[in-house]
C-alpha cells in the first residue's frame, strides 16, 4: 500500500513535466526534431561559393559541422528568410527586375533543384539596388531527402539570369522518418 502511495506522489509531482517533454510543437513535432540551420561562410562548401548551412541549436549555439540531412529522415523546411548583395564578381541586379532565390541539394556527385522562392521586385528607377531581401513562410514546406546538403543562389532576371551573392539565409524546418 505504502509503494501505491508513493507512485501515485511521484506521478503526481513529476506527471506535468512528464507531460510537457512528450509535447508536440504547432507544426505537430517533438521539439528535439525541430531544425533551424543559418547559411555560414566555410572555405570547404559543396556549394562553390564558400558557404554551408550550419544548424543553430535553441541555445544559440552553432554546431560545428555544417549540416547533411540524416540518411534515415526528410528535412520538411517550413520557413526561410534571405537577403543578397551585388558583390563584386556578380551581375548586378536589374533596376525593373525581380530577385529570387534558388535552394539546391547536394549529394556529393550532383545537384538537385528543391525550390525556387517567390520573387521579389526589384524597384525601377535610376540606379538598381545593392541588396534585396525575402522570406516566406509556407503552410506545406518543401522536402530534402536524407544524405543531402543544402546549398542556396540567389538571381535576378529580366533576360538572362544573372547569379548575384546570396549573404545571409536563415530556414526552419523539422525532421521526419523516411517511412
């Protein structure tokens, strides 16, 4: 009787905190699953442009590798913010245009195209601009299979795309099992 009394106690003290480890966030996942990566200049990128996706864990700190989607899981990116400059050994932005950005997968031999974001105008006028930002949050996300790295572009257009440097990308999103 003594031991029912003393489950029940410690049930009782620790059940809420219990309760809230095993809580799912809004976008239905375990917190520990939820990923925020932030685009970091490395000298040793895939992407060919010195910079990798680094993830940044709730602390605040930056791991110290850069970031390759576990083989067994997706990374269900959800939400993003990017900004780009014209740097020198870009085209500049078109004054009239629009500036997008391009985020790719790399798997080590390849690349592959994951998703292009929502363009942004770029204001007409007397001379074009040297930055331009975008974000978008989105209610289904994209997915990057297991194995990948994530790398990010950014363009301007009318004509021919022209690469401009992409300077800073910051995304969240969550993990998921493969099956």
């Amino acid at each position: 009787m003594l031991r029912k009394v003393w489950i029940y106690m410690v049930l009782g003290v620790l059940g809420p905190e219990l309760a809230a480890a095993q809580a799912v966030t809004h976008v239905n996942q375990h917190p520990y699953m939820l990923v925020s990566l932030r685009r970091t200049a490395d000298l040793n990128s895939p992407c060919g442009d010195s910079s990798s996706f680094y993830r940044v864990w709730a602390s605040g700190v930056r791991a110290k590798e850069p970031f390759t989607v576990p083989s067994d899981k997706y990374l269900v990116v959800t939400d993003y913010s990017w900004s780009a400059v014209h740097s020198s050994g870009y085209a500049p932005f078109q004054a009239g245009g629009i500036a997008y950005g391009w985020f790719l997968g790399w798997n080590g031999t390849e690349f592959s195209d994951l998703h292009r974001t929502p363009g942004v105008n770029i204001p007409s006028g007397a001379a074009a601009p040297s930055y331009v930002a975008g974000n978008n949050n989105m209610s289904t996300g994209f997915r990057v299979k297991g194995g990948m790295s994530l790398c990010f572009k950014a363009y301007s257009q009318p004509g021919i795309q022209s690469e401009n440097g992409a300077s800073a990308v910051e995304l969240q999103g969550y993990l998921i099992g493969v099956n």
